[in-house]
C-alpha cells in the first residue's frame, strides 16, 4: 500500500486499540483522550504533508511501484541523502523541530539495519532475512513507530543479571518452535501510546557482557501485542488551548515505561535473540547511529532556527536588540546554527557508500555535532530566559484579554514596541512555552539525554577519536626544536 494519509493513521491507532494507561486509568480511545488527541493531530498533520509536497515527501517504492515516505529511502547517492535529509527538515518545521521522534528518526533505523543486516546472521541466517523483511514491510505500510533502549534504573551499579531482582528488566523467559517468550520492564518509549508498533535494541551507549545475554533482544512487535502495556507519565498537555500553549497544546509527545508480561514475539519478528556480542555491535556496524544522527542534526538545525527565531522576535518586542550583551546573545545561537549547518554540510558531502551501496554520511561530523548540541541546548534556552525577564512571568492567558474589564488594562499595560499587547504576550507565552513550561523544560532535559548520558558518550567519544596525529604533531615539534638547539 502507498503512503497514508492523517485519515488512515487516526483510524490505525482507533482500530488497534493500544493498552494504554496514564493518570491511573486504561485509555479508551486514544485519539480522543485529552493527554494524546492533540498530538495525534500533529501526527496526523505530518502524514498529510506527505500528500501535500509528494515531489518532496514521496519516492516510488522499488519492490512495488507504490509512492512511499522519503524518509524510509536508502540512498544512493549524495543528492538521496540531501532528499532524505529535505524530508526530514520540511516535518521538522512544522513543530519547530520539537518533536524529538517524529517517524523519520525510527524509519532512518529501520532502513539501515534492514540494508545492513549480515551481522544479524550471526545469531541466525534467519535473523538477516527479518531485518531485510521488516524494513520493506515498514516502508510499504508507512509503519509508525516508537523504541526502547534502556533498563530500568533499578541499580546502575550493577549489570542486569547482578541486580537484586534480576527479572524486573526485559528478558527472554522461553524460547519455542514459532518464537520466544519475554517478560519484564523496559524505558522509555516516547510516542509509545500513539504509534503502531515498539522495536526493542539494545542500548547505544551501555554495552553488555555474555552473563547479560538473556537481556540482549532485539525484535519488533504491534503495539496492541497482548502482554503490552504502555504506562504514560502525567500529561504536559494540560488541556490549554494554542494561545495560550503554543507548543505543548500541540507537540506533547509523551513517554512512557513499557510492561512486557509474558508477551509472545514471532521469529520472523526476531532480530537478536540472547547475544550480547550482536547487540553491542548492531547500531555502528549496521551504520544505523549514522542514519539517526544525520536525521537528529538536521532536525536539531530547524530547532536551532526556531529558538533564533523567538529570540530575535522577542529582542524586538521589548527593544532591547540594540544593547551589546543583547547582541552577544544573539550571536551565541547564531553560531550555534552556523555550526551545525557545518557539521551537517561536511556529514553530507563526505558521504561514502558503505557495504551494501547505501550512500552513509561522514559520521565524525554528525559524531560531533550529536555530543555537542546536548551541551549547548540548555544555553540555547537560557537565553531566551534571560531576554525575556520578568515579561516570561508577565503572561496572562488569552481569556484575560477578552474580559470586559481587565483586557483593555493589559492590553495597554503589557504593549510592546512594535507590538499591542496581546500580540507581545502571545509571543512571550511561546518563549515560555518553549523554555520553562512543564513541555518546555522536558524539552531542555529530552536534549541531553537524547543519545544517552552525555559523559558517557564524551568518553566514548574521546576513546574512540584518532589521536595518534596529534601526539605525533607534538613529539615530531620536540624533535625538530631539538635538532635545531643542536
């Protein structure tokens, strides 16, 4: 089948019934519950785009010569990439980039493990052959989906099979002749309540050791599999209309932990399946870390705009763009941009075809620009609080202004110098919005965490970097200072 429209992806969600809970009741119906109605539209919205720029949202399927989503393309040459990336960049701007897992970051992973999929082969030839099914499967069906990575936070000083309830974490209980048995917890499925299907992987930073293999799965299954249960944390959409939560009205994403009770997966779903040595190596040599960052950095590039965007609306609205601290501000996001722009530019245009003649960005460019922007967003953010002052605590709700008496007050008291009052506190309410409201300050914490514990990945990052040019650089300098004195 081709593409779907918002239509068809409502009606997907309605029809399969997700066990979902949250605020301590089973939901429904989840297209119409207040916590996730909204977002659903923002979805849904995401899907119709598709049908609205097909020239730049569509590409024709190479198994069935249906219009499918770009962001489920392999591609093949730069100018795929760039198409890809477009794609990606043209959902972000609907949601100013806020939507930290809109489809194109899973449908970025399922493509590059389904293309690069022989290390599957070494728990099981079959193994290969479902990544490769799965991925056709996904992009024939425009699959929807959210993930999970991670272990509970039980005893992080410990490995799994060391924990004091060593089966509170997902793990594999039986295996049969037509799948295997798995039971236990798993964190933190984002958009786990509202999408189709949940891949469990293993972790992209913490690795695991053969006693930890009946922990080591990987494997995708329907969101209303029985067993499944998603438990949602409270609700940032607090019921508020657009004026008033310009972001979290819209975009809340929700997360959720995920229960696996005795929940049966099928062999053809399977993945990985008690390897811990597959596991550890699946997102880098599948080249799927690759694929996700080149989607994260060019959807961190549209949010980047979009915070230049309020800061540059707000130093206007109040004029204070002309003090020199102001300006500094400013320029601090603007080589935020920049930077990332680069990053993205030189991940692009050093791309190589990997194995198998997938066209994958320079990932030492994307490597860096994904360890980078967890540390720079929450400035990013800070600024915006600090150009807004006290006029972020100023915000009356658009129902104050639409009060006979007290509207026509704050719609003087609260003027701007470009702009009435209402117009200034509607843009203050999106600076809020975007920075200290419940949705805002999830979404600072979201960023950091967003590959995993950025002091991990620092050293990670750090062990992995080719050093040996620079202390070669240094010592072949010594030398030379030496033959010199000499």
């Amino acid at each position: 089948m081709p593409a779907k429209t918002g239509k068809e992806y409502i009606e997907g969600l309605k029809k399969a019934n997700n066990n979902i809970y949250i605020h301590g009741e089973r939901v429904d119906d989840v297209t119409e519950h207040p916590a996730f109605k909204n977002v659903i539209k923002s979805m849904a919205n995401l899907y119709d785009l598709q049908y609205e720029k097909p020239e730049k949202m569509l590409y024709t399927s190479p198994t069935t010569g249906n219009k499918v989503g770009m962001t489920f393309l392999q591609p093949r040459t730069i100018e795929d990439l760039i198409a890809r990336r477009e794609a990606t960049q043209e959902w972000a701007k609907t949601s100013g980039g806020m939507m930290g897992r809109s489809p194109d970051y899973l449908n970025a992973e399922v493509m590059a493990m389904g293309v690069n999929n022989s290390l599957f082969a070494e728990g099981d030839p079959r193994f290969a052959e479902n990544a490769r099914n799965y991925y056709e499967y996904a992009r024939e069906n425009d699959i929807s989906l959210t993930h999970t990575l991670i272990h509970p936070q039980v005893n992080r000083a410990k490995m799994q099979h060391q924990q004091k309830d060593a089966n509170v974490a997902l793990h594999l209980v039986e295996e049969r002749s037509d799948g295997i048995i798995v039971d236990g917890i798993r964190l933190l499925a984002t958009q786990g309540g509202i999408t189709d299907e949940i891949l469990v992987f293993p972790s992209t930073v913490k690795k695991a050791g053969e006693l930890d293999d009946p922990y080591s799965l990987a494997f995708a299954i329907p969101n209303n599999t029985p067993g499944l249960k998603f438990i949602s944390r409270e609700s940032f959409d607090y019921g508020k209309n657009e004026w008033d939560h310009p972001l979290g009205a819209r975009f809340e994403e929700g997360d959720a932990i995920v229960s696996f009770e005795n929940v049966f997966v099928p062999w053809e779903r399977v993945f990985v399946c008690g390897n811990s040595s597959v596991c550890n190596r699946t997102f880098k040599e599948t080249n799927a870390v690759v694929h996700m960052s080149h989607q994260v950095v060019a959807k961190n590039i549209v949010k980047t705009e979009f915070v230049l965007g309020v800061a540059l609306s707000v130093m206007d609205a109040i004029g204070i763009d002309g003090f020199q601290h102001v300006q500094d501000k400013g320029t601090e996001i603007m080589l935020t941009l920049e930077t990332m722009k680069s990053h993205l530019y030189r991940a692009e245009h050093n791309a190589k075809l990997d194995n198998s003649g997938t066209m994958t960005p320079d990932f030492a460019a994307l490597d860096a620009a994904r360890n980078w922007y967890p540390r720079i967003y929450p400035r990013l953010t800070e600024i915006i609080r600090i150009l807004g002052a006290s006029g972020l605590m100023g915000i009356p709700t658009e129902a104050d202004f639409h009060h006979d008496e007290i509207g026509p007050i704050i719609h003087r008291g609260l003027q701007g110098k470009n702009l009435e009052g209402y117009e200034r506190v509607q843009l203050f309410r999106l600076a809020w919005d975007l920075t200290l409201s419940a949705f805002g300050s999830r979404q600072t914490h979201y960023e950091y965490y967003f590959f995993g514990d950025p002091i991990r990945m620092g050293m990670t990052y750090f062990e992995n970097y080719d050093k040996e040019p620079f202390r070669n650089y240094i010592q072949d300098f010594l030398k030379k200072s030496s033959s010199v004195k000499a």
